[in-house]
C-alpha cells in the first residue's frame, strides 16, 4: 500500500493507495503536526493494521514537509517521496520562475490534460492547463482567509460559522457575513471562469475540488465536475512516474 500527504496551510489530507485506487482519506487541520512523534501518535490507530510500501507528499508548508520526512523515515522505514524541483511530473509549466509553482499546484495540474482546475483552499487558485502545460494561474484569498481579514481589520464584526445562509440578502450580521462570504465566491467562480475562458477562447472541463468545494458545488450555475481528491490523485501520478 501507499500513503499519501496532501499538506496545505490549513488542512492535511492522508490516503491510503491500494493497486491505484484511494480507499480511505482522513483530513486533519495542519495545525496538529507539530512535532513527527506526536503526529505519529495521532495517526497510529489510524495506519496500525496497514503495511506502507511507500509514501508522498505534496506539500506547501515547508517546516511541516520536514516533520512528516522525519515521521515517515523514522516509523515507516520508507525514505518518502516528496514533489519538489527536480522530480518528473511529465507537465510544462510556462511562468517567469518555475521554481516558485507550489507543489499542489503541480500536483493538481498533472491529472488532466486539459482542464480549467478550481482549488478552494487557504486560498482560491484556478490552473488552466493545455495538452498537459500549465499554462496560467489566478490565486485569490479563501472562505476562511477572507473572514479572518474581514473580523481582523473591523472594530464589530464577528468570527462566523462558514455556512450557506438562507436568503442571498441577509437580515443580521451573521446572515449578511455568509452571504458575503459564499455567494460572493459563488459569483466570483462564476465569472472567472468566463473571463478565463473568454481570455484563452475556450472553455476547457472545469473541475471542482479543495476543502470548500462541497459546500460551494452546489450553488454553481455554471457546468463543473466536482472531485476533491485531485491533488492527491496527481500525487500519486506523480510518484508512480519516478517509480
């Protein structure tokens, strides 16, 4: 079997690969690997039936990549397999560093060969990709970003619960926050997929995935396939083609 990483700012997703297919995915806040021994702990009753062949991570947060390296190599015996500058990926990317392209980025990008990617996370990113070239990126803040700049730069308005409200127009602080805040994401996805689309004169499949992307799915007007496991279906991708 495989395990799998997907590490961003505000989530961890950990899979489990058996012959090429995740069976089981387990989210945790990224806030909770601190330190390799205690995550170890943590996991332990999750992965102690399991016998791990190997492991990958993709991740954007760096003294957490360190942590899982040094969980992995030190409880698993596995040297972990971590997409980083230098490891085929079998995708082009046209921007001015290459270098600076983060690792979900990569390994959402890897799965289609041509598809508008939508990646509601810490942040919102949409990847536009073309006979397997990544070939432009848009990054906007996320749900939970845009609250907490919201409640932190206001002297009255308070934390809410990210939630679809009942009506559009709200009618208390809160309501009104969630409107805000998700059906201005709403709009938002809307019309940068057409003005992504008018820019590249095409309207590639969009796919749908990130934390948020349960939520958001279903007020969506435009066509959009919902898959919320595509960075760590292109990690896996990935590792099997430096295999």
């Amino acid at each position: 079997m495989i395990l799998l990483f997907d590490v961003g700012n505000t989530a961890l997703k950990m899979a489990f690969v058996k012959e090429d297919e995740i069976i089981k995915t387990y989210l945790f806040s990224t806030d909770v690997l601190k330190k390799a021994d205690d995550f170890y702990l943590l996991i332990h009753p999750l992965i102690s039936k399991y016998i791990f062949k190997k492991a990958a991570i993709a991740s954007v947060v760096p003294h957490k990549t360190k942590e899982l390296r040094e969980m992995i190599l030190k409880h698993f015996y596995l040297k972990p397999f971590v997409v980083e500058p230098g490891v085929k990926t079998g995708l082009k990317i046209i921007a001015d560093n290459p270098l600076e392209v983060g690792a979900d980025i990569i390994a959402a990008s890897v799965l289609y060969q041509n598809a508008l990617i939508i990646d509601l996370g810490t942040a919102v990113k949409y990847l536009y990709v073309k006979n397997n070239t990544l070939r432009g990126v848009v990054i906007a803040p996320g749900l939970e970003t845009s609250l907490k700049a919201l409640v932190d730069n206001t002297a009255l308005l308070p934390n809410v619960e990210i939630k679809v409200p009942k009506t559009i127009l709200g009618n208390n602080t809160v309501s009104c926050m969630q409107s805000g805040l998700v059906y201005g994401l709403v709009a938002q996805i809307e019309g940068m997929i057409k003005k992504i689309s008018l820019e590249v004169n095409e309207l590639p499949p969009v796919y749908l995935t990130g934390g948020y992307s349960e939520l958001v799915y279903p007020l969506l007007e435009e066509e959009v396939i919902y898959e919320p496991k595509i960075v760590l279906l292109g990690l896996l991708k990935i590792l099997k083609k430096n295999l």
